[in-house]
C-alpha cells in the first residue's frame, strides 16, 4: 500500500474487528479512501470515529480492478474510475459525518467545536 491509495473491496469489509484499530491502521498507512460492497457496521462507526473516510458503493466494488487510478468526491458520494472512464454514486455520507471526516476524526471535531452548539 502506498500513500494515496484506495483499498476497495467486498461485502461486510471490517467485518470481524470491534476495535478501532483496524480502521488506525488503514489510515496511518495512507490509504485516501476505502470503497466497499457495505462494511460491518461497527467498523464503519470506528472508520468515522478516526477519520478514515468511507464510500459504500456495490456496483464500484464490482467495477474497479487492482490498479485502477480512482478519484472521489466525498460529498456528492461520487467515485469516479479513470482508468475504465466510469462513474459510481455511493450514498453521500451526512454533512454532520462529513465534518468528522474533515477534521481528522470525532476527537479533533470535538476539539474544534462546542459541545451546546452540537445539542443545540
């Protein structure tokens, strides 16, 4: 894996890990994105939790093959394969989700906003 890649795979990926530390892993080794069929939800929650971004995609995960040079835009849930010249929509991830993911994670959104501004 190098920095920048995407890891796209099957069903129920993380399946198997109740700790975030499989989602760590894949970040810190640089991994952009991972795109997947759907995810086991408890890895999908820690994913979000430290800022490992995330796209479910079923036909992506079907249409992309190793080696493919791949693009995203997380915020219209688009994934685009510049190699085979194909776009995949993925389920948008919430803007509140989102902002997560952009700050690095749940700990350093938290360290950036006020708690009564997010209950309000």
């Amino acid at each position: 894996v190098q920095p920048g890649d995407v890891v796209v795979a099957d069903a129920n990926f993380g399946c198997g890990s109740s700790r975030e530390h499989a989602p760590i892993a894949i970040r810190g080794a640089g991994v952009k994105v991972v795109i997947a069929a759907s995810f086991a939800r408890i890895f999908f929650r820690n994913a979000i939790n430290i800022g490992l971004p995330i796209m479910e995609c079923p036909a992506a995960a079907e249409g992309i093959e190793d080696g493919d040079e791949v693009d995203v835009d997380l915020t219209q849930g688009k994934i685009y394969n510049r190699t085979r010249g194909t776009e995949f929509q993925a389920a948008p991830l919430p803007p509140f989700v989102l902002k997560i993911s952009e700050a690095g994670g749940i700990v350093n959104f938290l360290k950036t906003h006020d708690v009564e501004e997010l209950t309000a």
